[in-house]
C-alpha cells in the first residue's frame, strides 16, 4: 500500500489507487486488524495506527477524485482515529470538521515516541539473540508509529528514523525482503538531512546507513553503493569519539565495506585498512559484549581476505580459526550470527589445509560446512553464500580423497544455491564458478559434465552485476576449458571478454601498483588469446588481441599523450574535459609520503579522488562515444588501423603459448602465420637458462657459453624462420641498404634477445639477425605508431637556431663514483669523449647527478646521455631505477613526465630496457618509461654491461649519428654492434644487451 500511494503521488494519476488490485489490498489491509477489540499492547497499538493512517489516506485520495461516499466515510473515519495520535497526518480541512464535532485531537508526547523506538530497539536486540523475525515486524511497527505520530522533524524523528532503518535491515537479512532493504535506505537518508553537524546521533546516522548501502551493493553489485558505504562509516567511525560505545560497532561495519571494496577492486589499501578497523573493533570491544562473536568473525575473515603479510607474523589460518572458535563458543543453536560462523570456519580450514596438509582439516570443514547450512533458515539472504561454502569444502573433500559422492552432493548444494539467486545477482557468478569446477572436476565419470561446466563458466562471466575482476576469472576458466576442448571459436570468445573485463579490472580508479597486482594475475593470458585465435584460423582477431592485452598500463598512460584531433574538431568541449580529467590522474601522487600520518591522510584523498576520476573518464568516455564518427573512440583498434604499424617494415609478434608457439608476421601484404613447432614448455626452459647466464653463472666462461648456445637455439628455431618467411635469406652485402623489422614479443618472448639470435661461433659459419636486419623493439603497436607522430627530428644533427640551443639542448649524466655502489672508471671517460662531440650539451656528474636536479634537466632537453649504474627487479619491473647521487631515479620518477622537446635517449646502464618475468606483457622497462615520457628513440641494454665496452659502443653510436645525411638511432647502434662484433668476436655478452626501442 506504501508503494501505491508513493507512486499515485509522484504521478498524480488516480488510475494507481483504482482497480480490483487496489481494492483487494486495501480490504486485506483492513481486515488485518481487529478494530473493535481494545488496543492494550503497544505493538498492536502500533500496527492499527499505521495500517490507519495508509488507509485513511487511500480512500481519502479516492473520494477526491472519484467522489465516493463509501471512500469518504471510511477515509473519514481512519482519519478521526489518526487524529487522536497524529492530528498533523490529517487533511486540515477534515481536522477542522472533527475539531468543530468535539473529537479528541492531541499529538502524542515526545516522551511516548521516544519510548515506542526503545521498545523497537529492544525488541530488535531480542530478535538478533533467538532469531525470532516475527519480532522485527513488532520493531517496525513501533519505530514507524513513532515516526509518523511526531509533527516535528527533529532529532527525536531522526532518532525514530534509523532505529527504523536498522529494525529493516535486519527484516532484510533474516528474510531476504528486499523491500524492506529499499524502505531502510529511504528512511536513513531521510534522517540524515535532519540531523544538524556536530549532532552526537550523526555517527549511528552514518553507520546505519553504511550498513544498508553494503546490503544494497550485496545485492546490486553497484560500487557506488560501496563508496557511499565507506564514506558514511569513516565519518561514523572515524569522527566518533574513542568513548563512544557504538565506535566498535562502526569500526565493523566498515572493515566488512572495505573488505568487500577490496574484493570488487582489488585495491589493497582497502584491504589493510579493513584489517586494521577490524583489530581495533575487537580491541575495545568488552569481552561479555552480545556483539563480540559477529566482530571476531569479521576479523577472522579480514585475517583471511588481507593480501599481504599480517601483522606480528602469526600464522593467518591459525589465528582466523582461533577467532572463529572462540566466536562460536560464545553462540548458542538458533544465534543469527551462527551459520556464518560456521561457513568461515569451513573456508579457513579449506585454506590451511593447502598450506599445511593436515587431512582432518578438510573432514572438519566439510562439518563446519554442513552445519552452517542446517543452522541456516530456509528464507534466509545468507543460504546460498552458505550453500556455496558447503559445497566447496566438499569439492576440497573430493578432490583430495577421490571421494566422488561429495563432489555429486557439492554439485547438487550449488545448483540449490544459484537456483535462490536472482538472475542478475553479483554472487551468482561466484556461484556458477563455483559449479563449472565442479562439474569439470567430474567430467571424467560424465562426458556431459564437461559441456555444463564450459555453459556454467561462460554464464558466470556474462553477469554484468559483478565486478570486472571475478568476470575475468570466469571467462579465463571458460577460455581454458573450450581450448582444451578444442572449442578454439568459443575459446577465443571466452579470451575476448577475459581481456576485456582485465581492461576494466585494472581501472584507472586503482594506483599503480594495485593495478600491476590485478594485471600480473593472468600472467600469460595475452599469449594463450592469440595462439587459440591462430588455432580458429582468425590470425587477424590474434593480433587484435596481443594488442588488446599487451600494454594496458601503456594504453593507460597514451590516453593523456596522444593528440586526439579529430574529438577536438568534432567535439572541443569533450575534448578539453577528457584532457583535464587525464591530466589530473597523471599528476596524482602514486608513491610514498614523507611521515605516516600524511601518507594515511594524503593516500586515503588521492585514492578517492583518483576513483572519482575514473568515473568521470568513464561518463566523459559515454559522451563521445554518442558523437558521430567517434564511436570507437579509445576502444581497441581494429586490425586495419593495426597493420599501418607495418608500413616502414614488418613487425613480428611473438607468443609461446600451451595451445602453440607462433609468430605473426605483418607487413603491407597483411598478417602471415609461422607456427614456430615449438612447446611452450622448452620455450620456459630456455628463458631459465638464458636468464642465469646473464644473471647468476658466476662463471663467465660458462655463462657466454650459455649465452652463444641460446642464441644458436633462438636463431634455428625463432629468427631464421621469421627472416627466411619475410625473404631475408641472406646476409646484406657491402653497400645494400639495410631493411628494418621491428620486434614485438609476449609473454615469455619478451625475455630473449631476438636481435641477437644467431651462430656466434667462429666454426659455425657467422649468420645472425644482426647480417641481415637492423632490428628493433616496440612494446606494443600503439606505441609504434604513437611515436611516429613526433617530428622525425634527429638532436644530434639537426640544425637549431641559437634560441633553441638553449632551451632543448643535450644533458649528459656521469656516476664515475656512486655511494654504496662499485666505481665506474670507463664512464667518465665515455662522458667526457660525448661532451667533446657536442659541448652545448649539461654535463651533470658525481654530487650534482641527483634524482631532482636530472628530473628538471630533462625537462629541457632534446638529448640524454646516462652513464651510470641500473638496476631491475624483474619480480617487480616497476622498480627499475638509474642509480645516481643521492638514491635510484626510479621508472615512477619518469613515467608521468611530459618532455616537450626529448627526441632520443641513450642508456649506457645496466638493464635499462629490460622488463619483467611478472607482468612480461606490460613491458615495463626505464628504455619504456623514457619515450613514453617523450623520447622517440630510446637505446637501451637486456642485462648488465661492461662499462668498458660500453664507452667503445657509445662512441661508435655518437660517431655514425653526427655523418651526413644521418641515419637513424636504430641504424646507428647496428653498425656500431657490426664493428664492436668485428673486434670482439669472443665478446657476446658485451655487445649483444643493446637494443633500439622506437620508430
């Protein structure tokens, strides 16, 4: 009857309160309550008072419109009993009639509304102890009688309000009513627009409505119902004071937010700061508290759910069982917060079992598992989270014991489960996820099984309700199950959308490092897409893909860099908004903070205002795309636009794959398919070989052993095939000009020298890439093509007038001597023979070479020449630094600056265009991070080098760049490696780590 009338007052159309519906609801309504019989219970009191009051204003709105005498003498007299209580629901018009008549009127005192919502509350906390839902009927009844029978919206109505709110909250949870969660969030916000600053209610305010909005998102999947959540329970939490008896209660409630921002997010702020809210809430929580079980719980979970390392060092799973136990304990049979209690405890125990290996854990859970599900009601929103629970104990059961009638009983559990769920709900997916594995783990006894698995998986990824993350998850394991299938069409379908939920997974809400974490979970993806898409013979969607996959933190950060032309024409205001929005994002702090009060302050603001960005990306993004001729704008490029890459010389992509080991050749005829006939698996040995010769053989004889043996293997199988394929098959001889190819490997490609590739040995004859290409690297070909939109302007030749010299001119950097670091000898001599050449240049050396003072420097240059020690960690590549003065100048440093004038940067360090074994497919090396900065062309070095050599090579590049006409950088390092091989034929290690990233 509320909806009814809410909706006839929107609209004002009296169809709404007309009809046989209409009348049947209002009849049931009425003869709900004995109206003759005397009202001596408070509840009851309660309960006729409302159903009064909806009444008299349905037949009332009815009599206005249709004229009715039935409606008016029955509006009429619902209205002289509402009178008595709540004279200021009646129309003012009949108010003076039953004022005229001598009939009682008189509000209901302060003091009575205030008792009517501790009744509610009492009877809530009563419910909450036997799980008695009828209770909470009674509470709602009380706490919406005081309500409504109070004429004033002050603190006691707010009060009223969200004691309401909470008293339907947990109607919501005990009985899956999602009306009543809707009604609690409109009467919260109505509280909260009453409620003045500084009021001590506002933080049970906050808190109420943090709790619903976490509800809401529950059941939407809406992360701005998460946002609204985590921003009501810091104002609760964080603005209460440390005496505030409910300040535990708001610590919980937004640790579980956090925890579950975590989950949809994958921020792993979220998840420390729930950890931390978590630990405090139990800290000051009385032991004989009622609330203690439910906060040791949360605890336990966010123990569990926390991604890092934990506190103190103590053992996760041990420390989140004692927690649950110790919650269980203190619960009785029937306790609401029983079922959950158990669940967790079958999940920790699932967990610990894997890291310790104890059997009786997995019997425990299995238990823990069941009982949960038969403590839980039927109706309750909780039993498929508890059903899923149980099932994947049984599966971990099955799975260790080869005990199939558990795995039939978990499948079963999981059908129950998603058959509760509403189509759309954001927990199916974990659900049909859940069921896929099932079912494929049975498909050996049931071939059919393997077909429901692949339909459960690919359902579970099109639930648009859930975050992008778990969307990902599931469309890889559809991915993996057709292509081991040998469903490749469905397979590369399934890899399609897999990309692109890991586009959206790693959004630009999420800082750096959070989005390299999200990314490096789906470590070959890139490779296993594209080999699959070859397998569908559909080798143009395989470099779509690569493309799509590889880069996204690249394609992130070319967003802001890339001159978006055609917007501007067709949309300049579009255009300027997407500019500042981008801008903004780029010059957001994403690192450190001088003390740890500032950076929990500063990262909490930045972290908030990038997420608020990020929407607004988004909206600005949904506005172009409704442009003329820009729907497509910033989507991935299509394979046409794609292969204008290939224009200047062919570009060869790479990717090792289990599915198969190709490479795709594109040139101006289109893409060509060389299936490589190698095993993904050699291909990983090789990678491991290749990289302890040049990292870890303390031999040096042994490791360029290792080193030419590599090669050997890289040239037969890899290079000489693409060569031979793309009609290299020879050496070029003595005045021929050299044809360009670029190199763009995946996965494990990435680490291997493909410039390199040949026979090195005196006896085997002298072939190799270097005789028959001059190579070079791309991350990816957006970048290619990114970087042949700068002028092709050549700073060391160029000609500048006076006033250019002076503002771009080049800037050397020397670290001869580093603190903490072995000296140089050879790079103040390969810096000094550089300065000679071009003395307009900044020589920057020794105590002057600081990471501020070179950042600033390269602001102005157009050239950059370092001669100092690098590093890279290739488990995380984003620490990759240049070592100077003062500390590292890091790949973060570089990565967000804008250098207008930057045309070519020469790294003479060790590592520089190195990437990493994790996020393989982000290419993220300093050589990288420069020219996205704004260098065109960038030298760089696969491992470490001999300074020695180095200053030889350097020569060498800087003599052949200063002839006339000039040659491009990239040709300039191929015939300075031809020389330097010429004369150090025994020196492979030496010369083979320089590479050309660029155009």
């Amino acid at each position: 009857m509320e909806d009814r009338l809410a909706a006839f007052s929107a609209s004002g159309d009296p169809a709404v309160l007309r009809g046989p519906e209409a009348q049947q609801l209002a009849e049931r309504l009425y003869y709900a309550i004995d109206w003759l019989a005397p009202q001596t219970e408070k509840v009851e009191t309660a309960r006729a008072f409302n159903v009064a009051v909806l009444l008299a204003s349905f037949h009332w709105q009815r009599f206005q419109y249709d004229g009715s005498d039935a409606d008016a003498g029955r509006g009429g007299l619902f209205y002289k009993m509402v009178s008595q209580v709540a004279p200021h629901c009646v129309p003012t018009d009949l108010l003076e009639v039953f004022m005229e008549q001598g009939e009682p009127i008189r509000d209901t005192p302060t003091s009575q509304l205030t008792a009517l919502t501790a009744r509610g509350v009492n009877l809530l906390k009563e419910a909450e102890i036997n799980g008695d839902a009828r209770l909470l009927d009674d509470a709602v009844a009380l706490c919406l009688f005081a309500v409504r029978a109070n004429p004033r919206q002050d603190v006691v109505w707010a009060e009223s309000l969200i004691m309401l709110g909470n008293v339907l909250t947990r109607r919501y949870e005990y009985t899956g009513d999602a009306d009543s969660l809707t009604r609690a969030y409109n009467v919260t916000l109505m509280a909260e627009d009453v409620l003045p600053e500084g009021d001590p209610y506002r933080p049970k305010c906050f808190s109420t409505l943090g709790h619903i909005a976490i509800r809401l998102y529950e059941r939407e999947g809406d992360l701005d119902r998460l946002d609204l959540a985590i921003r009501a329970l810091r104002e609760a939490a964080y603005g209460a004071p440390g005496y505030d008896q409910y300040r535990a209660a708001y610590l919980t409630n937004l640790a579980t937010a956090l925890s579950q921002h975590y989950g949809h997010t994958g921020r792993f702020e979220s998840a420390t700061e729930a950890l931390e809210a978590q630990f405090e809430a139990v800290r000051t929580t009385p032991r004989d508290h009622p609330d203690l079980p439910s906060r040791l719980m949360n605890l336990a979970a966010a123990l569990q759910g926390h991604p890092g390392t934990v506190p103190n060092g103590v053992d996760r799973h041990d420390e989140a069982a004692a927690h649950i136990r110790h919650a269980l304990s203190l619960t009785t049979d029937g306790h609401p917060d029983r079922p959950r209690g158990l669940r967790l405890l079958a999940g920790v125990l699932q967990k610990r079992f894997t890291s310790k290996h104890d059997p009786r854990d997995l019997t425990d859970a299995v238990e823990a598992g069941r009982a949960a599900v038969e403590a839980c009601g039927v109706g309750s929103y909780q039993r498929p989270y508890l059903l899923r629970g149980f099932a994947e104990a049984l599966m971990a059961y099955a799975d260790h014991f080869s005990a199939v009638d558990q795995l039939d009983e978990a499948i079963g559990a999981l059908r129950e489960a998603d058959a509760l769920l509403p189509k759309d709900h954001p927990y199916r997916r974990d659900t049909l996820m859940t069921l896929g594995y099932a079912l494929r783990d049975r498909a050996g006894a049931d071939p059919a099984d393997r077909e429901q698995a692949l339909q459960a998986l690919r359902d579970a990824s099109s639930i648009t309700s859930a975050p992008a993350r778990d969307r990902a998850w599931a469309a890889v394991a559809a991915g993996y199950l057709a292509a081991d299938s040998e469903d490749f069409t469905g397979a590369v379908e399934s890899f399609t959308l897999a990309l692109e939920q890991l586009e959206l997974t790693a959004w630009r809400g999420l800082d750096r490092a959070d989005r390299e974490r999200l990314i490096a979970e789906h470590p070959n993806l890139v490779a296993h897409a594209a080999a699959v898409a070859v397998r569908a013979d559909r080798a143009e969607r395989a470099v779509e893909l690569i493309e799509q996959g590889r880069g996204i933190l690249l394609a992130q950060a070319l967003e802001a860099r890339t001159d978006h032309s055609e917007l501007r024409a067709l949309a300049p205001e579009l255009d300027h908004r997407l500019r500042q929005v981008l801008d903004e994002l780029d010059r957001l702090p994403d690192g450190s903070y001088s003390t740890a009060a500032e950076e929990v302050h500063e990262r909490r603001r930045a972290n908030d205002r990038r997420a608020a960005l990020a929407r607004e990306r988004e909206e600005v993004l949904a506005d172009i795309r409704k442009v003329s001729d820009l729907a497509d704008f910033l989507r991935p490029r299509p394979f046409a636009k794609l292969l204008v890459a290939a224009e200047r010389g062919p570009v060869v992509l790479l990717c090792a794959s289990r599915y198969g080991c190709y490479a795709l050749l594109l040139s101006g005829a289109g893409v060509q398919v060389l299936d490589l006939k190698l095993d993904e698996r050699h291909v990983a040995n090789r990678v491991i070989r290749f990289t302890r010769a040049v990292d870890g053989e303390p031999s040096p004889l042994r490791a360029s052993e290792a080193l030419v043996d590599g090669l050997s293997w890289l040239w037969a199988v890899v290079a000489k095939p693409v060569l031979e394929a793309l009609g290299h098959t020879k050496p070029i001889g003595p005045g021929t000009e050299w044809p360009r190819l670029w190199w763009c490997p995946t996965g494990l490609f990435t680490l291997l020298p493909m410039h390199a590739a040949g026979h090195h040995r005196p006896e085997s004859g002298g072939d190799a890439v270097l005789d028959r290409v001059v190579s070079s690297y791309t991350p990816t070909l957006r970048a290619l093509l990114y970087t042949r939109t700068h002028p092709p302007k050549h700073p060391l030749t160029h000609p500048r007038p006076p006033s250019a010299r002076e503002a771009a001119r080049g800037l050397i950097v020397s670290m001869p001597s580093t603190p903490g670091w072995p000296d140089l000898p050879a790079a103040e001599q390969e810096a000094r023979a550089v300065h000679r050449r071009h003395p307009d240049a900044e020589l920057v050396t020794g105590p002057a070479a600081t990471a501020p003072s070179v950042r600033e420097a390269l602001t102005h240059c157009s050239w950059a020449h370092f001669a100092c020690h690098g590093r890279q960690d290739l488990g995380h590549p984003s620490r990759g630094a240049l070592i100077l003065h003062d500390g590292p100048l890091t790949l973060r440093d570089i990565v967000n600056l804008r250098l207008p004038h930057a045309q070519f940067a020469f790294l003479s360090a060790c590592e520089t265009s190195r990437g990493g074994i994790v996020l393989a497919d982000e290419a993220i090396s300093f050589a990288t991070a420069l020219q996205l900065a704004g260098f065109r062309d960038v030298v760089g070095t696969l491992w470490s080098i001999d300074d020695t050599l180095a200053s030889d090579i350097t020569d060498l590049v800087y003599e052949h760049m200063s002839r006339r006409p000039a040659p491009n950088p990239a040709t300039a390092l191929h015939a300075a490696l031809h020389a330097v091989r010429a004369h150090h034929p025994d020196d492979v290690m030496g010369w083979a780590p320089y590479v050309h990233v660029g155009p």
